[in-house]
C-alpha cells in the first residue's frame, strides 16, 4: 500500500478513518497493526485505544492494511473531505446567452474543461494577506443531468508559538470546498468553510462561463412556503425599528416553536434574520440534522456531516425548492419580492459605490422606485420610509441638491431669487454632519438667509426649514450606478442614459422617458474627433506637450481682429483657441473678458451634422478648479449665459487642467435643466488637441515652446488693454 495514497485520509475526520479500519480489517489483524505502530500493547478494547490514536498514526495503521485498497481510500475520501458542517451560499444565475440550459454547459465543459476555465482566472487571485492561499479547482462531477459540480482545494495558514524554540511559527491546512451549478433551475451554489474565499469564486464564475451570479436573499415568504413551520427549533426576530424603544433582537428556542411563535405579542412587525429547522436528510426520514437557514446572507447549512453522496441528493432537492419559489417570484412576483431576492446590499458594483449602509439603503430605495415607475407606468413614486433629511444627508456627495421651495402665491415650486446677485440657477444646499444645512448661491457663494426667500414673481416664500423645498439630481455617476444595477438585475425592464432620467423632490422620485440622462460626453464618444484622439504619445513626448500647455494663453499678445484672422491660416499655435483651427471649423477671434465663449464650431451630434458647440476657454491651472475660484465664478458666468441661448446646442469647457466632481456635477446640471448637452476638453483632451495641431503643422515642440516664452515676454511689456 502506497503512503502517498493514505495520505489522503489526513483531510477526513479521524472517526471516519476508525470505521474504515473497523469494517476492512480483523480485530486481531488490527490489534497487530496498533502494536507495530504505536510500540506498546494493547490493553482495553481495540475500539477504545483507537479512540485516542492521533490522526497520523491512524493513517500509518491504514497503510500497512493491505486490506484497505487505493480504491477504498478514494472512495472514504471523496465521501468524506467536505466539511463537517456544510453550508450551502445560494446565488441566482442567469448566462448571458439566453438559450444556454444545463445540457449545453455541461456538454461544452466536458473533460475538466469548467476546471480549466476557472483556474486560468483562480491563479490571478491576489489575496489580501498570507492566511490563505491556492484556491484552485481540481476536479468536476456530473452529479445528474442537470447539475454539474466542482471541486477546489486551498491553503490555510494558522500561526502560534512553538513551544519548544518559543518562537512564532505557523503550519498550512489544507480544505476542500464545491460549488454546484445549474442552468435549468437557475442557481449556484457554493460551498466552502472560509467565507471570505465566496466572493473570489463567484466573480470566477462569472468571468469564465459569461454569465450572471447574484447572492439572494431568502425572504421570510420563501421560508415559510419551502419550510415545514412545525419543524422550527429556534428563531431570531429582529427589529426593523430601533427607535421603537422594544428590544432590537430576540431569540426564542422551543421544541414546539413551530406552533408558537405565531402566538408571541409584540413582536408582529418583527423580522426573521435566521432559524433554525429539524430537517430529515434521507428519502424515509429516519435521518435528522438540524438546519440553519441565514435569510440575509442566502446560506443554509447543516450541523452533521454528510457523505457526497447523502449531501448531493438532500442538498440538490432541498436548494431546487428555495431557488424554484425564489424564481417564480421572479417571473410573477411583485417588485418588492423581487428586490428582496436579490440581496443586492452585496452587489459588487453597490459596495465599491457605497460606504455605508445607509448610503446603500436610499440608492436602493431610489432604484426600487425607478423600477417601479418602468413597470407600472407612472411618473413619480413617493420613498414612504425616507425623510427628506435622510436622504439630502445620504446622497450629498451622489447629486446635486437645490434648493426648489412651494410658492403658496404661485401655487407651484419656484425657482428663487439669490439676494445678493439675482442668480436664479444656481441655489444650492449644503449639509454637513453635525451642522444645520444651509442654502448658498454657487455664483457669488453668498448663504440665503431664511427670512429673505423669494420667489421670480418677488412673492416672499415662508421657510421653515430648508428641507422644504429640495431638488435632487443625481451626478453621472450615481446614473451609472442606477444602469448598471437595473440591467443586471431587471433586463426586461432595462435602463437607457441616453434616453431616461430620474430626480428626486423632497422624497419624491420623478422619472422620465423625455429627457435624458446622458448630458456630459467624452471626446473619445464622439467619432469626428477620432483623428484626435485615436492616437499614442509615448511618455517623453507627453512631458515635453505638458510645457506647450501650461504656456498657452487665453490670448497671445498680439491679439485683434486683424492678427487673429492672418494667424487663422498661419502655422503656428499661440493660444489656447487655435489647435482647433486644424480639425473643426472653429474661426479665430480676440478673446475679452466679456464675451460669452471663446471656441465655436459645428459638430456631429443629437442627430444633427450642424449642431453648434460653443467652448468657454481658459488658461493652464496646475490644481483642479473648485467652484470658489475665480476661474470657476467666470466660467460659471458665461455658461449660464449660453445655458439660456436657443441657438447653441452643446457646451463645453475648454482647460488646460482638471475640474473638481463637484463644479463638473453643477455644470451638468443647469445644461440638463436648459436641454443642452456638455464636451469637456481639459487637460487629457487638450494634450491630444495639441499634439494634433502640432503634427498638422510639421512643427516641433521646442519650436513651439521657443515661441510660447517669447510671446510671454511680450505680453508683459505690452500694457494692458
């Protein structure tokens, strides 16, 4: 018998080695074996001494048994190497070919395919620390015509003191885990005894069989329906309402709770986070384990170990019966069901987005209502559990919040005034934390004081708080977030930019199919200028284009009517306008500090050939631009302005530097409020607009450069004009 073999056995518990050699070798042949073993005598039952017998020599006893074959070994193995209490993580799965079933994917993942797609992807695992290593799948198992299963094994690494060199040490444990997944009920199933390893394995999935993996939620209505009430032992009732003053969580354990808990007072508004089942493994139901059912987290599991064989049956019909129910709510169900399937709280793309649960809580809330108004055909739908505070201090860094108060004159909610400047647009509140909100002007940054509202028509608005007149408008990427999330979770009902939007007043969410979303546009989404972009620069030529940039002026110094059309036709790049002589038909003209923009030229949008853009250019600026600076208050100035002229289609700020989030979330939202669409050409953009220019030209850097500094030079002796 080969040690290599027995070795196996190392991973199994050392009860199911005993039983091994109980049933494959003789009392006297195995008193012999313990004796050359061990060096001592055997002086109770057999049965007894073993049952103090490490581990390791239970092996060496097993591998000097030729009675016990490789085939035997294999088999106790395979029965045996999951863990002693199996769990089950539930995920609901769609692919997204739409006509894959079950037979297709195992048919085209025969012969340890599915286990080399997923180790291509499991080998690119970086982990955060040294406690675990290796995740690699190893074998697969057709367990029935719909189901396959895979197997993997990893590393985990323990650490302690040795006592004999009293010096830190650590040893590597080697674990067994399995998922199962089927196409024709629609589910995943991973099983694994570290949780952490879920995530890793899921999203591997996802990658190599193109298809769709959510973690569910198994709600307190599929528990009920799957699970036989008489059968509960033990359940956990939580409060949805901690300000309630009653107990935040309960638990109560009884062997007729079944019965009971349906007579408890005062925990009717209560939720049921987990219980606790007897459950009968075996088809005769002589065979019990108690079962654990985690509605959060999706995840059963049992307190007894299974053999693979006994697991696979029980596990299969018991996780086909919540993922059927789960499913059919999905077909037929309403939308709250729906969203409480999901458990999206752990969706991916939420969780990089979010940081907090109550961050999580309102965009979800927000998404559900956006759903809501696909489906039911409605415009607006009120977040019933959501004050306007909650969600104005939770979404804060996610829109842009303005100030939209009821005029009772007007009978409608107005637009107000800024006292100091008369801006009507850009009325903006502030909340920060442990701080009362407070209403600024973003144009001259002045506070609205409570008493001095008012509305266009000069009507005088009574405040009592200014979370009485809020408009919430979600930035870009909150938008993104919404599309994302409503696609992977609700493709029929889908969610298009480019063609919907939603806002929010007070705790109100409006949807629209006549306005879009999609306001602010990349250069690199625009096809015309694909010659411009479409291009590489290696890193030493970008550096010498940084030194163009930050020369660049908003006017050169000899700036005028006459100079700016002979430069039109020159070679030549003297400020920041004229590398777009040399791929739009912008024409040049003397930049003044009252004009309202500084570029302009037709461009291929909105369906138009001919739609006019008109740029607002400024200057290098080494740091991003925040709405307080004075940069920021001119190009607000002259935005707004063109905000409101009916013959300009798209705006754009044209910058030799960046924006910061928040003046960039300003911007689109007064072009979206005046129907106008945002280019944005700062300092990425600029770097390939000059490049261009420059190659257009046949000149060089350093020529440029040497011209920039010397018009430099002369616009500081030139007095100002």
């Amino acid at each position: 018998m080969s040690g290599k073999s027995a070795d196996k056995l190392l991973h199994v518990q050392n009860g199911v080695i005993r039983h091994l050699l109980y049933t494959k070798v003789e009392e006297k042949e195995l008193i012999n074996r313990y004796r050359v073993i061990t060096k001592s005598e055997v002086k109770k039952k057999i049965q007894d001494v073993l049952m103090r017998l490490d581990k390791q020599k239970l092996v060496e006893i097993v591998n000097i048994s030729p009675e016990i074959t490789t085939a035997d070994i294999e088999t106790c193995f395979e029965d045996n190497r999951y863990s002693r209490r199996p769990n089950f993580r539930l995920f609901m799965l769609r692919p997204h070919d739409p006509q894959l079933n079950s037979s297709k994917f195992i048919a085209s993942n025969k012969d340890e395919a599915a286990v080399q797609k997923m180790n291509v992807l499991l080998k690119q695992i970086a982990y955060p620390n040294d406690s675990i290593s290796g995740l690699l799948a190893i074998d697969q198992t057709i367990v029935n015509p719909e189901t396959l299963e895979i197997a993997f094994k990893y590393q985990e690494r323990y650490n302690f003191i040795n006592p004999e060199s009293e010096q830190s040490d650590f040893i590597y444990e080697l674990k067994f885990g399995f998922l199962w997944i089927n196409l024709d009920q629609r589910f995943v199933s991973i099983s694994i005894p570290t949780e952490s390893l879920v995530g890793n394995i899921s999203k591997t999935l996802e990658s190599a069989f193109n298809c769709f993996v959510s973690p569910v939620n198994i709600t307190k209505k599929t528990v009920d329906t799957v699970f036989s009430k008489e059968a509960m032992k033990r359940t956990t009732l939580s409060n949805p309402d901690p300000s309630s003053g009653k107990p935040n969580k309960a638990t109560f354990a009884d062997n007729n709770l079944g019965i009971k808990v349906s007579q408890l007072e005062g925990f009717e508004e209560y939720d049921s986070p987990s219980s606790v089942y007897q459950e009968a493994i075996d088809e005769d139901g002589d065979f019990f384990s108690t079962l654990g059912v985690n509605n959060d987290k999706g995840k059963i599991y049992l307190t007894r170990q299974l053999k693979a064989s006994e697991m696979r049956r029980w596990g299969i019909w018991r996780i086909g019966q919540i993922m059927g129910h789960i499913n059919s709510i999905q077909e037929n169900g309403e939308i709250d069901e729906k969203f409480n399937t999901f458990g999206l709280e752990e969706d991916p793309d939420l969780a990089t987005f979010a940081t907090s649960n109550d961050e999580k809580k309102v965009i979800l809330e927000v998404i559900k209502a956006v759903v809501t108004c696909k489906v039911k055909k409605v415009g607006s739908f009120k977040l019933l559990d959501l004050n306007t505070d909650k969600i104005v201090g939770v979404m804060k860094k996610h829109a842009l919040t303005r100030f939209y108060p009821y005029c009772e004159k007007c009978d409608h909610f107005s637009d107000v005034v800024c006292s100091q400047c008369g801006n009507v647009d850009l009325l903006e509140i502030s909340v920060k934390k442990g701080q009362s909100p407070r209403v600024f002007c973003s144009l001259c940054h002045n506070d609205l004081k409570q008493d001095s509202v008012r509305c266009l028509m000069d009507h005088k608005i009574r405040i009592d708080t200014w979370y009485d007149g809020v408009l919430v408008n979600p930035k870009s990427t909150l938008i993104g977030l919404v599309d994302k999330i409503i696609n992977k979770y609700f493709p029929n009902e889908g969610f298009t930019q480019e063609e919907e939007y939603f806002y929010l007043q007070n705790n109100v969410v409006h949807y629209s199919t006549k306005m879009s979303s999609k306001v602010m546009f990349k250069v690199r989404e625009l096809d015309q200028f694909k010659p411009v972009w479409d291009r590489t620069i290696t890193p030493k030529r970008r550096e010498e284009l940084a030194e163009v940039l930050s020369l660049l002026s908003e006017k050169c110094s000899k700036h005028s009517v006459d100079a700016c059309q002979a430069c039109q036709h020159e070679k030549s790049i003297g400020c920041i306008m004229k590398p777009f002589v040399t791929f739009t038909n912008h024409t040049l003209h003397p930049h003044h500090g009252q004009e309202y923009g500084d570029i302009s030229f037709t461009i291929n949008m909105l369906g138009m050939d001919d739609a006019v853009f008109v740029g607002i250019a400024k200057s290098y600026e080494k740091k991003p631009i925040k709405p307080t600076d004075k940069k920021a208050y001119e190009m607000l100035q002259q935005f707004v302005y063109k905000c409101k002229d009916t013959t300009v289609n798209v705006l754009g700020i044209v910058v030799a530097g960046d924006l910061e989030q928040g003046f960039v979330a300003t911007l689109q939202d007064l072009a979206r409020r005046y129907g106008k669409k945002v280019v944005m050409w700062t300092y990425e953009e600029l770097i390939l607009a000059v490049d261009y220019a420059i190659r257009s030209y046949g000149l060089s850097i350093a020529e440029v450069v040497t011209e920039l500094k010397a018009d430099v030079v002369r616009r500081k002796q030139k007095p100002a004009s």
